[in-house]
C-alpha cells in the first residue's frame, strides 16, 4: 500500500476493484448514452445513463423487482437468468424508445463478456426491442435460452406473457 509525501493512492474504487477507469473513459469519450447491465446476487439491473460534468444521470431504470411489480414476472421464477435478464434489457429498450431515445453504448463494467450470457440476454432484449446499440451477432444468446426452454416448458408461457404486458404497458 502506498504511504507517505512522495507516494499517490490510488483511488478507492479502482482499489477495491469497483472501476476500471480506463474502460469508463473511453465510453464517456463518445458522448453517447450508456446502456448499463448489471448482474446482482438476486437480479438483473438495466439503466439508460447520461454522463453529465456533475456525475451521471439516469434517465431510465428496469430491474427483476419491476419485472415482477409491474409486468406480470411470477414471483417464484428467478429475477437473474438468461430469460429475466432478456425481459428486462427489453423493457428498458421500449421504455427509452418511449422518451425517445434511440441509441445507446453498451456498458457491462467488470462483468466477464462470455457471449451468450445473462449480460448479453438483456443486450438482445434491448436491441429487439429497438434500441440501437452496436454489437456482434454472435455474442447474443440463441432463442432457446431467451425463451427459457433450457429451464423448463413452464417458464415459456411466463416469457410470452411477461414480453407481451411489456409490449402493452409501453407502446
């Protein structure tokens, strides 16, 4: 650890392993929104963030509890996988549509970027639903996953019906 006059710390977050700054400046270079994905011990969090000098803003926000709160999510299914984290990357695509936002940068932090994972599940979501974001086909989960048949036959009907109140609640 660094001590004393001649030594710098670095800081805190970068310490702890929080923030990779270097990653954070490229994407605050370009000015676009950012598309942020974040994957919690319970659920899935999807913000539409603008960088602003005074710190960031959120403009829109969607995770696993609005899922269940407000489309129609049962509330026994889990708030994480690969069908949730879709649903809600999903909405918060239709709901930055609905603001008007059109393009964003995808954000995914420290997150391991394995392709076809819960990360880019929500990226797909985002993207189908019509949000502009650059990426690669070949790192989206195929539709088996998205539709949770990995899971169960039960979990289907659940993806339908939650993607179809999503639909409804924000067009």
């Amino acid at each position: 650890m660094a001590h004393g006059k001649n030594q710098r710390l670095k800081f805190k977050r970068r310490r702890i392993g929080e923030t990779d700054y270097r990653r954070r400046m490229k994407l605050l270079r370009g000015g676009e929104l950012r598309a942020v994905v974040r994957i919690s011990n319970t659920q899935t969090t999807c913000q539409l963030i603008e960088f602003d000098s005074g710190g960031d803003n959120v403009l829109s926000s969607i995770n696993g509890k609005t899922l269940v709160d407000k489309y129609d999510w049962p509330l026994d299914l889990s708030r994480k996988s690969v069908p949730a984290s879709y649903l809600t990357g999903f909405a918060l695509g239709k709901s930055a549509l609905a603001t008007g936002h059109e393009s964003a940068i995808l954000d995914i932090g420290l997150s391991a970027s394995s392709s076809g994972s819960r990360v880019f599940a929500a990226l797909r979501g985002m993207v189908e639903a019509g949000l502009e974001i650059p990426h690669g086909e070949d790192i989206l989960p195929d539709d088996d996953r998205i539709n949770g048949a990995h899971i169960g036959d039960s979990i289907v009907k659940s993806v339908e019906k939650t993607r179809a109140s999503i639909e409804e609640a924000l067009s």
